[in-house]
C-alpha cells in the first residue's frame, strides 16, 4: 500500500473514531466517551509517532539533499512540517487533558464539564480536518515526486510498522475496529 493511501485511511479511521466520540458525548455517556477517547489518544499516538519518526525526516531529508529540484522549498517544508508538529502537540495535550477530566466524570455527574468536554472534542476536530487536509493534498504527495518506488516502499512499511503497534491495553479486534 502506498505511503499517501496508508496515512489517509488512518485519518478516516480517527475521523470515524472520533465521531463516535461526538456521539457518545452528546448522549451524556462518560463511560463510552472515556473508552472512545483513550482509543483515540491512542490511535492518534501511533499516527503521529510515524509521522515523526518516519514521513517527516524522508520529506525534510530528500528535499535538503535534492535542493528543490522537486519544485518545493526545504525552508516551506520545514515550516510546513513546523505548524503539523505544532497541531500534533495540541492534540495530544488537549485529548489528555479531556481523558483526565472524563476519568474524573466517571464518578461525579457534573453536566458542565461533560459539555466542556463536547465542545474540546468538537475543538479538536475541526481542527484535525484542517490538519489532515494539509498533510494529504501536501505532504502524503510529495512522498511520491521526492522518493524512489523502493524507498516508497520501505517507508510505507515503516509506517505501517507504527500503525499497527497497539498499546497492550486495547484488544486486536478494538484497534482493527478502526483500521
């Protein structure tokens, strides 16, 4: 599979992810809004982690050594790949924070917190679909005009070596349930 397909299909599969988070918190259900919400911090985890260690360096490194023969910017690139750093953080800490807060909810019923929480997710979200739009029309693509069929090859299975590395605390069929 190719790197752009793999990393596209685990955005739909967090966006699907975190629309049953939506649901769940719109019917006031801590307990299914904690679970649906750690998978995702997890989910999201793995993503980026292979973002980070794998897609960004072979984008950054393969644009420094070519001096923008592909027609992009190494200094774009990097600030690009700056600002999806940046949204990576953000949603790591905002997503922990509302883990904290539903842990808490799971024995108080405080109504005003549980629509806190609703509208961090919904924060989240929209800014998670910016993000993901950037990544997929940008960077997935010039995975195919800066790298050779092998080296696609090879970093897709790294990739996919990231995705599949599942916390142990989540069975194989609830991560597969969002693959």
């Amino acid at each position: 599979m190719r790197v752009r397909q793999l990393l596209s299909n685990d955005h739909r599969a967090v966006n699907d992810l975190l629309s049953q988070l939506v649901t769940a918190l719109s019917h006031k259900d801590v307990q299914s809004s904690l679970s649906f919400l750690d998978l995702l911090w997890a989910r999201l985890a793995v993503h980026i982690r292979a973002e980070h260690l794998h897609l960004f360096p072979a984008v950054i490194n393969r644009l420094a050594e070519t001096r923008n023969e592909a027609g992009s910017s190494l200094d774009e690139a990097r600030a690009l790949v700056e600002g999806l750093r940046t949204d990576h953080e953000f949603f790591m800490v905002e997503l922990a924070r509302e883990i904290g807060v539903l842990r808490e909810l799971t024995t108080t019923n405080d109504q005003i917190k549980l629509a806190a929480v609703g509208d961090a997710v919904r924060t989240v979200k929209q800014r998670l679909m910016t993000h993901n739009q950037i990544e997929e029309n940008q960077i997935y693509r010039w995975v195919k005009t800066l790298l050779t069929e092998p080296e696609q090859r090879e970093l897709a299975s790294l990739i996919n070596s990231e995705l599949e590395n599942r916390p142990p605390r989540f069975s194989a069929a609830a991560w597969s349930n969002y693959r």
